[in-house]
C-alpha cells in the first residue's frame, strides 16, 4: 500500500492496489448512507474482476481505480485528494 494519505473529516484515503488491480482504499467512520451509496454506485465485479472490496480487519473500503470518480459527491474532499496524487496512467 502507498505510504501517501489523507486525513478528511474522519475520512482517510490510500493508493493501493488489491487482487492486481490498481485502485484507492477508503476508511471512514460509519455512516450508514456512505455505505448505502459506495454500494450502490460501485458494481462488485465487473469484466476486469473486483470494482470494491470490504478489508474488515482494517476497516476499510477498496474501489477499483475507474470507479473513483463515481464517490466525489459522497466524500467531498476525494476529489482534491485523488487529483492531487499524480498517477502515471490516470487521469480524471
């Protein structure tokens, strides 16, 4: 997992890959509506393999790379985060 995080409103945000697919871990408090939307708007599995995946000992929330975009009205200091991070080969 990258070293690089941040800390936003009880939110913390990692670039790390899982199952050899590249996407983004998101740790947050519980809120049953973030659950509800992540859910609803990240496909469990697609053509590529996992979209998101549920780290219990951690905590935490994987969402495939491409799918990022879809939680920025969710989280809403995501997007500077994600954007800020400079990836070779992803771009918003």
């Amino acid at each position: 997992m990258d070293a690089r995080r941040a800390a936003m409103s009880s939110t913390s945000v990692y670039y790390g890959g899982y199952d050899g697919r590249p996407g983004w871990w998101i740790a947050f408090d519980f809120d049953p509506d973030r659950i509800t939307s992540l859910k609803t708007l990240i496909p469990y599995e697609d053509q590529e393999g996992w979209c998101r995946s549920w780290d219990e000992a951690g905590k935490r929330w994987w969402v495939a790379q491409e799918y990022i975009e879809r939680l920025f009205p969710h989280f809403p200091q995501l997007e500077a985060f994600v954007r800020a991070v400079p990836l070779p080969g992803f771009e918003l």
